[in-house]
C-alpha cells in the first residue's frame, strides 16, 4: 500500500534535516526508475535534493543529456518560488528552462509524494501543474465535499499502483489478485472519480487525497 | 423623500460608515507591490488572515495617514484562520461593537488600498449556518457567508453591518467565496494568541482518508464508511496505542465515524490527556484500542 508521508516534514525549504526520513516513509513498488538530473542553487542543496531523488529509487546524475527529467529548484527570486521539472529532451539550453509551456511546475513546499509521483509523469512525458494552494482551496470546512463516492482501501491500493506506472497485469501480480479483480477494481475507480483515463484517474486520485487527508 | 435622495442619503450613509471604520484598518506590507488587510484590534494588536501571512516574524503595517511601523507575529491560530501581530507604536483604535449576521443584510467589507487609505466593497450576507469546524480543525461559531468578491490584498479586513457594527474578519474560502471568521471566534482566539501564541488541540498523530468499507464488513461495523489510518506519526499517541497504518476507523468513543468532521470536533483543548477508545476494523474484524490523547506539538 503506498502511505502518504506524515506531516509537513516534505517542505523544499528543510530538505537537508529530514528528507531521508519523510522519503522513507513514502513506499513505492519499484517499478519505474527515472534517470534525474539536479539543478539547484547551491552544492549542498542539490546533494539533499539528490538524496531525497535516490530514495524514492530513482538515479541522479551529472549528465542533463543522460536524464529523462531535469529537476531545477527555482531561483529563490519570487514569493512563490518553485520546482521546475522538464523532460529530458537534449535540445535547447536547460538554464533557460524556468516557467515556459513545456516545463512542468510544482510549488516550493510541494510533499516528496508529490515530486516523486510528478518526476514519474514528467518521465511519461506528460506536464505537470500544481494549483497554487493558497489561491483555489481557501479556508476550507471539513466535509465540504462529502456527497461524493468513497474508495474502497483495495480501490485506494490499485489507484496508487497506477500512479507508480503499473499495468492491469503488473498490479494483479504486485496485489497478487487475478487480472479479472484488477480491471474491476479499475472500472469502479474511473466510475467513482468519473474519469476515462489512468492518467486522469491518477491525476485525480492524487488531488482527492490531497484535499480529504487530515491530521488528527 | 423622492427617490434621489433617498439614494443620496444612502451613499452618504455608507461613506460615513467607511470613514468611521478607517482608522481600524492596517496594511500588513507582504513586499514593495503586495499587501494583506489586518483590523487594528486594540491600540496595540493588528489581527489578520492566517492562510495568506506569509510564515516570517515580523513584517511593517501601515496605519492610517500612511504611517509605518514595525509589527511582529504574535501567534498564529490555522484552525480558525486567525494570526495576531502586535505593533510597536500604540494609536488610537475605536472600539467596536458586534453585529450578529442575518442572511439579506447589507454589509460593506472593508479593506487596505496599502498607503493608509481604507477599500470598500458592498452586498449582503449570503447565508447563516451553524458553528462549523475547518479542515485544519478549528472551530468556528457561525458560518457566515457573504455576496461579496473582495481583491486578494482586501482580505483580512473587517465586515461591518449597515449600523457600523461588525461581523468579523473576512478571508477567503474554497473558490475565493467570501467568508466571515465571525467576531465570537476572534474573541475567543485573539486573547488566547496573545497569551500562549498558538491555540492547543487534541492530537492523535495519525493523517486519515475517509473511505467506503470492503461489503462484507460493513455489518460487522455498522457502517458503509470510515477513516483508514494513512500514516502515523512516530511515538505520537496512535502510536502509542498499537494503531497501524490500514486501520479503518469506525468510532470515537463509542460514536460512529463517518467522516473526519466527527472526530476533529472531539479533539479540542479539553480533550487534551483523556483517554478516548478508538474502535477500527483490521484484517476482518472490528478492534478496540484505547488512545491518551495529546496536546498537537506546535508548528
């Protein structure tokens, strides 16, 4: 089961003291390395960045030639500072990457879970966009939102299987239930989430947990 | 009266009202272009908009006639979205007198234009409903919606009646809608910022998913939802207790749980050291587990 990480220990801004921990806590099915590349604005915060990269089980590297995503950390300039991650496509000057069509942007204090699962999609080649939290969510009422259809915990598991990248057949094994269990399972989640795509599920599945998880 | 001057009076009305309330509205400085709205609480306490104040320590609000001075964060409440600062130099501030809200009502939200200069927005209250608690799980007395749009440097400021009284502070809720963090919430919280800096809460140490329960458990719980236990915060209280992440909560104290609201509404401060039995389902049947529930460590 993939378990969301705890607390705000995942902020950029304290990389350096408790990535490895708030990394760990973040399990994956190890079924999608992403070769990464780090930018960043000082030595030692790419190290932890690097770091906080590898244990998810990804592979950083020196070469942006060699990546299938660039990650750089925004340059600190602006209040709303950001991660910008681009696909590793060898055109073009990488230092020009900032906020441009085809980078895909995440805010400063996005969760490891949310780098890990957005380096995955940028990997697949799609672009990512994180809403800034601050401008749509407001000052939110528990159970604003509690008409909607509930996850099964086994939908939960199946959904966060696709977000690792994970085939029909790759889940069945992984879950060690039958394929026929999996693409059940699957049908109920898109009926739930009223999607039509596993891409759209996931992305939706992650945004879903991201506003009905609390802290107690 | 014709109808001319009725609306002359009216205008007339609301300009007194702007002007009367203007020397209790500061411009919190957030950099050289943006600026958050605050109410001058007392002589001394400038109170805003938790969500949209920036996590630094001291910041410059500008007072009326464009007067500068220094403030630093004196608590800061996510629960009920209140932040208190407390200013150096000491002017004066009118009192206020609080209003009660009434859907249909006409009120004017005011806000900070950031050179010491008051805005105004005008509508009516929305809609009234009952004390409600926030995601973050504070509790606020009245939810109090408004008719209004305000600008994002407009919030935080005060929403008075068409009296002059005021209802509370305004902020904004999921999909900028207006709301009011009503005046018997900032009573209760203000002092206690001021004192203690932040507001103490029941914690469980556990982040919760609400979710539908597996059919062929749902009669041994009673229920058809619960909260699964997604991570537990290491020597936390659920830890403590033997909770393990994939435990689908399905009663607080003998209370089913069906979403979070019902267990967020038990963990106020007077919850603090109790012991609370929490029933869960794991691997098929329905466990009892009893949990010391602790003060939620700040930050």
């Amino acid at each position: 089961m993939t378990i969301a990480p705890f607390g705000r220990t995942a902020a950029i801004g304290d990389v350096p003291d408790d990535a490895p921990e708030a990394a760990a806590a973040v399990t994956h099915a190890p079924l999608q390395r992403v070769h990464v590349h780090v930018r960043a604005r000082s030595a030692a915060r790419r190290e932890a960045l690097e770091r906080m990269v590898e244990a998810w089980g990804h592979v950083t590297g020196p070469d942006a030639h060699d990546a299938d995503v660039v990650l750089t950390e925004g340059d600190g300039s602006s209040a709303d500072e950001s991660i910008v991650l681009a696909s590793g496509a060898p055109q073009g000057d990488y230092t020009s990457i900032q906020r441009g069509d085809q980078a895909s942007t995440l805010a400063a204090d996005s969760t490891p879970a949310q780098i890990d699962a957005a380096l995955r999609a940028v990997a697949l080649g799609l672009v990512v966009r994180s809403a800034p939290a601050s401008a749509d969510d407001g000052f939110a009422a528990l159970g604003d939102e509690s008409l909607r259809p509930l996850l099964t915990p086994r939908e939960i598991e199946v959904l966060a299987a696709m977000a690792a990248g994970g085939t029909n057949k790759m889940i069945a094994r992984q879950l060690d239930i039958s394929l026929h269990t999996v693409k059940f399972h699957v049908e109920s989640v898109f009926r739930k989430l009223g999607v039509r795509t596993r891409a759209e599920a996931v992305a939706k599945g992650i945004e879903r947990q991201r506003r009905e998880t609390i802290e107690l | 009266m014709n109808e001319s001057e009725f609306l002359a009076g009216l205008s007339a009305s609301l300009t007194a009202r702007v002007a009367a309330a203007r020397s209790s509205i500061a411009a919190i400085r957030l950099s050289d272009e943006h600026h958050l709205t605050g109410i001058l609480w007392r002589a001394d306490v400038v109170v805003t908009s938790e969500q949209s104040l920036p996590r630094r320590d001291e910041f410059t609000v500008v007072l009326e006639d464009s007067k500068r001075v220094g403030a630093r964060v004196a608590g800061r409440d996510p629960g009920t979205n209140i932040a208190v600062l407390r200013i150096a130099e000491h002017p004066s501030a009118t009192p206020w007198s609080p209003a009660t809200a009434q859907p249909g009502s006409i009120v004017l939200a005011l806000g900070a234009d950031g050179a010491g200069d008051a805005t105004a927005r005008l509508g009516v209250v929305n809609r009234v409903a009952p004390e409600w608690h926030s995601v973050a799980g504070g509790r606020i007395d009245q939810r109090v919606v408004l008719d209004i749009r305000l600008g994002r440097s407009e919030e935080g400021g005060p929403v008075i009646d068409a009296a002059g009284a005021y209802l509370g502070m305004s902020t904004f809720g999921p999909r900028r809608r207006v709301l009011v963090i009503p005046a018997a919430t900032l009573e209760r919280v203000v002092p206690a910022l001021l004192q203690d800096g932040r507001i103490a809460r029941g914690w469980l140490g556990i982040a919760l998913q609400p979710v539908a329960v597996p059919e062929p458990l749902q009669q041994a719980a009673g229920q058809s939802s619960g909260l699964m236990v997604m991570s537990i915060a290491d020597g936390g209280p659920a830890a403590k207790a033997g909770v393990v992440a994939g435990d689908i909560v399905v009663a607080l104290d003998g209370t089913p749980v069906r979403r979070a609201r019902g267990v967020a509404a038990r963990l106020g401060a007077d919850s603090v050291g109790r012991s609370a039995d929490l029933q869960v389902i794991r691997a098929g049947g329905v466990v009892s587990l009893q949990v010391t529930i602790e003060a939620r460590p700040a930050g």
